[in-house]
C-alpha cells in the first residue's frame, strides 16, 4: 500500500521498537523506512537554540535501526531539534514520505485540549496518511506478535461509510492507491455503514436502510472495480460502538478514516467521528489527512 514511510518515535510510545521489526516491515512493502525522533529546542537563557546533547542521545538510541538491514530496503535516521509538528511535515518533503506512522494514547477532547497532541498537531498539517497506533498495544505486543502485525498492517481494512463528503473522500483515496498495483495492497476491505437510531419511526428506518444498502452496492461494486474484496455491512446504534464492535467480529487489521475539512479536527463542541475515531479507537487507524 505504502513504500516509504517516516515512523515517529519519543521513545514513550513504543514505535521504536519497530526498529527491531525492519525485515517484516519489508515483507509488509516499506521499501523506504525513516525513523524519527524530535528533539525539544534548548530553551534555557533568552534565545532556544538546538539541542545538540538530545540530538546525539537521540541518535544513539536509533542507531539499532542501521544495523543488518536487508537488501533491498533502504533505512534512515533523523534526529531533529524542534517540535514535531514543524519538523515532521519538512522530513516528509525531504524523503517524499507515503505514510507517518505515529503514536498516542486514547483520551477525550477535553484531555487533549489541556495536554496537547502531537498526533491531532499533524492531522491538521499533513497531506499524507497517519498510521496511528496505541502504545498501549505496540508496547504490549510479544515479538512473534510485532512480526505478524508489521507484516498485515494494512491486509483487512473497515471503512466507515455513510455517503458525506468525507466518506467520499476516504473511498477516493482507497481507489487512487489501489490503481499503483502495490504488491502489499490490501485485498480486502469491509465497508459499515451505521444508521442512527430513530426511535418509533420505522418507516423512516426502513426507507434509509434501503437507500443505504443500495448505496453501499455501489460504492462496492467501486472498490472492486479496482481489485479489492469489498464485504458491506449495515448497522444501527451508536457509531462509533457498532464500528468498534465490526472490527472484532471481522478481524479487521486497521481501521481507515479521513475528513475533507481541516476546520473539523478543531471542534469542541460538536466533535466529528473522525475525532472520536482518533482519540477513542483502540485499533490501528489509517487517518487520510485533507488535500491542501
């Protein structure tokens, strides 16, 4: 799906434990793997300036990354001084990065207004995917377990759909990768649609279950028109539990999302589920961020 890639590590999360992972990340189809760790500035005195002591401690820890690669496989380090959320977007410049792969942990809007994140930093910033998992489960997973999921990161994607912008969005980026005849593209995806609950309208239900399922033979019949397997299913309830409980029946490897409108990833208020997604999911979610 993806051949070159920046994985963006503070050491907290357990990404760079990927480090030891390289040949399956390979065997999944990074050809091109870049690891970073930014460095905060040296702010003591009047002016921050770079912090050459965290750049070499940085470069140490990583250095694991440059040893034994196999052939064929093209592995970097980078330790930049400054704040992920301006050094990240220029590495991806600099290498032509497909996809950045990041960590942060689940919490709620509120959490991530007080704390910060760097993950929700680079979802308003990038114009390439985020790979985003739990350090919660890559620093919990057992070596056999990392092999397997370095190798099947992307082997059965859930694709959330109910027909809005970003649905849309989401289905053209699927299509526009699939047409690159990637050997790792996933074969398979699974598309949920989930229709809200209305009560004692079942009427209504009824009429918007058969416009959605008439609309998801379509955008199926899409999918496969570029070589996927495409598995649909309607659901109602809560959104984001009925996507979570799909991903456990259909062993799903990733769950993919996206938003068209930068602007959404900024709201308080009336949160969208792309940001429930982000800051709830516990599963590996493939993010497309919007096209400048």
């Amino acid at each position: 799906m993806f051949e070159t890639s920046l994985i963006c590590t503070d050491f907290s999360d357990g990404l760079h434990r990927l480090m030891d992972f390289i040949p399956h990340l390979a065997a999944g189809g990074l050809k091109n793997i870049v690891f970073v760790h930014s460095v905060p500035l040296w702010e003591e005195g009047n002016v921050p300036r770079v912090n050459e002591k965290g750049i070499e401690k940085g470069k140490k820890r990583l250095a694991q990354a440059l040893e034994n690669i196999p052939a064929g496989v093209n592995v970097q380090v980078e330790v930049p001084s400054g704040k992920p959320s301006d050094t990240i977007p220029k590495l991806v410049n600099q290498y032509k990065a497909e996809v950045v792969f990041t960590g942060t942990p689940t919490r709620s809007l509120m959490q991530e207004q007080i704390f910060g994140s760097t993950t929700a930093g680079l979802t308003r910033n990038m114009n390439v995917p985020l790979m985003i998992l739990r350090p919660q489960l890559i620093s919990t997973y057992t070596k056999e377990e990392l092999e397997l999921r370095c190798q099947h990161l992307w082997r059965y994607l859930l694709i959330p759909y109910n027909d809005g912008p970003s649905a849309r969005y989401l289905i053209e980026q699927i299509k526009e990768l699939a047409q690159k005849q990637r050997e790792n593209f996933p074969r398979q995806c699974m598309l949920v649609w989930v229709l809200g609950e209305t009560g004692r309208k079942e009427l209504l239900q009824d009429y918007k279950a058969q416009a959605a399922q008439e609309r998801l033979a379509q955008v199926k019949a899409e999918l496969e028109g570029v070589g996927l397997e495409v598995n649909t299913a309607l659901r109602s309830g809560n959104p984001l539990q009925e996507i979570l409980d799909a991903a456990l029946t259909f062993d799903i490897t990733a769950i993919a999302t996206s938003t068209r409108n930068r602007n959404a990833l900024l709201e308080l208020t009336a949160p969208s589920f792309s940001n429930e997604v982000l800051r709830r999911c516990w599963f590996p979610v493939l993010f497309f961020s919007p096209k400048r």
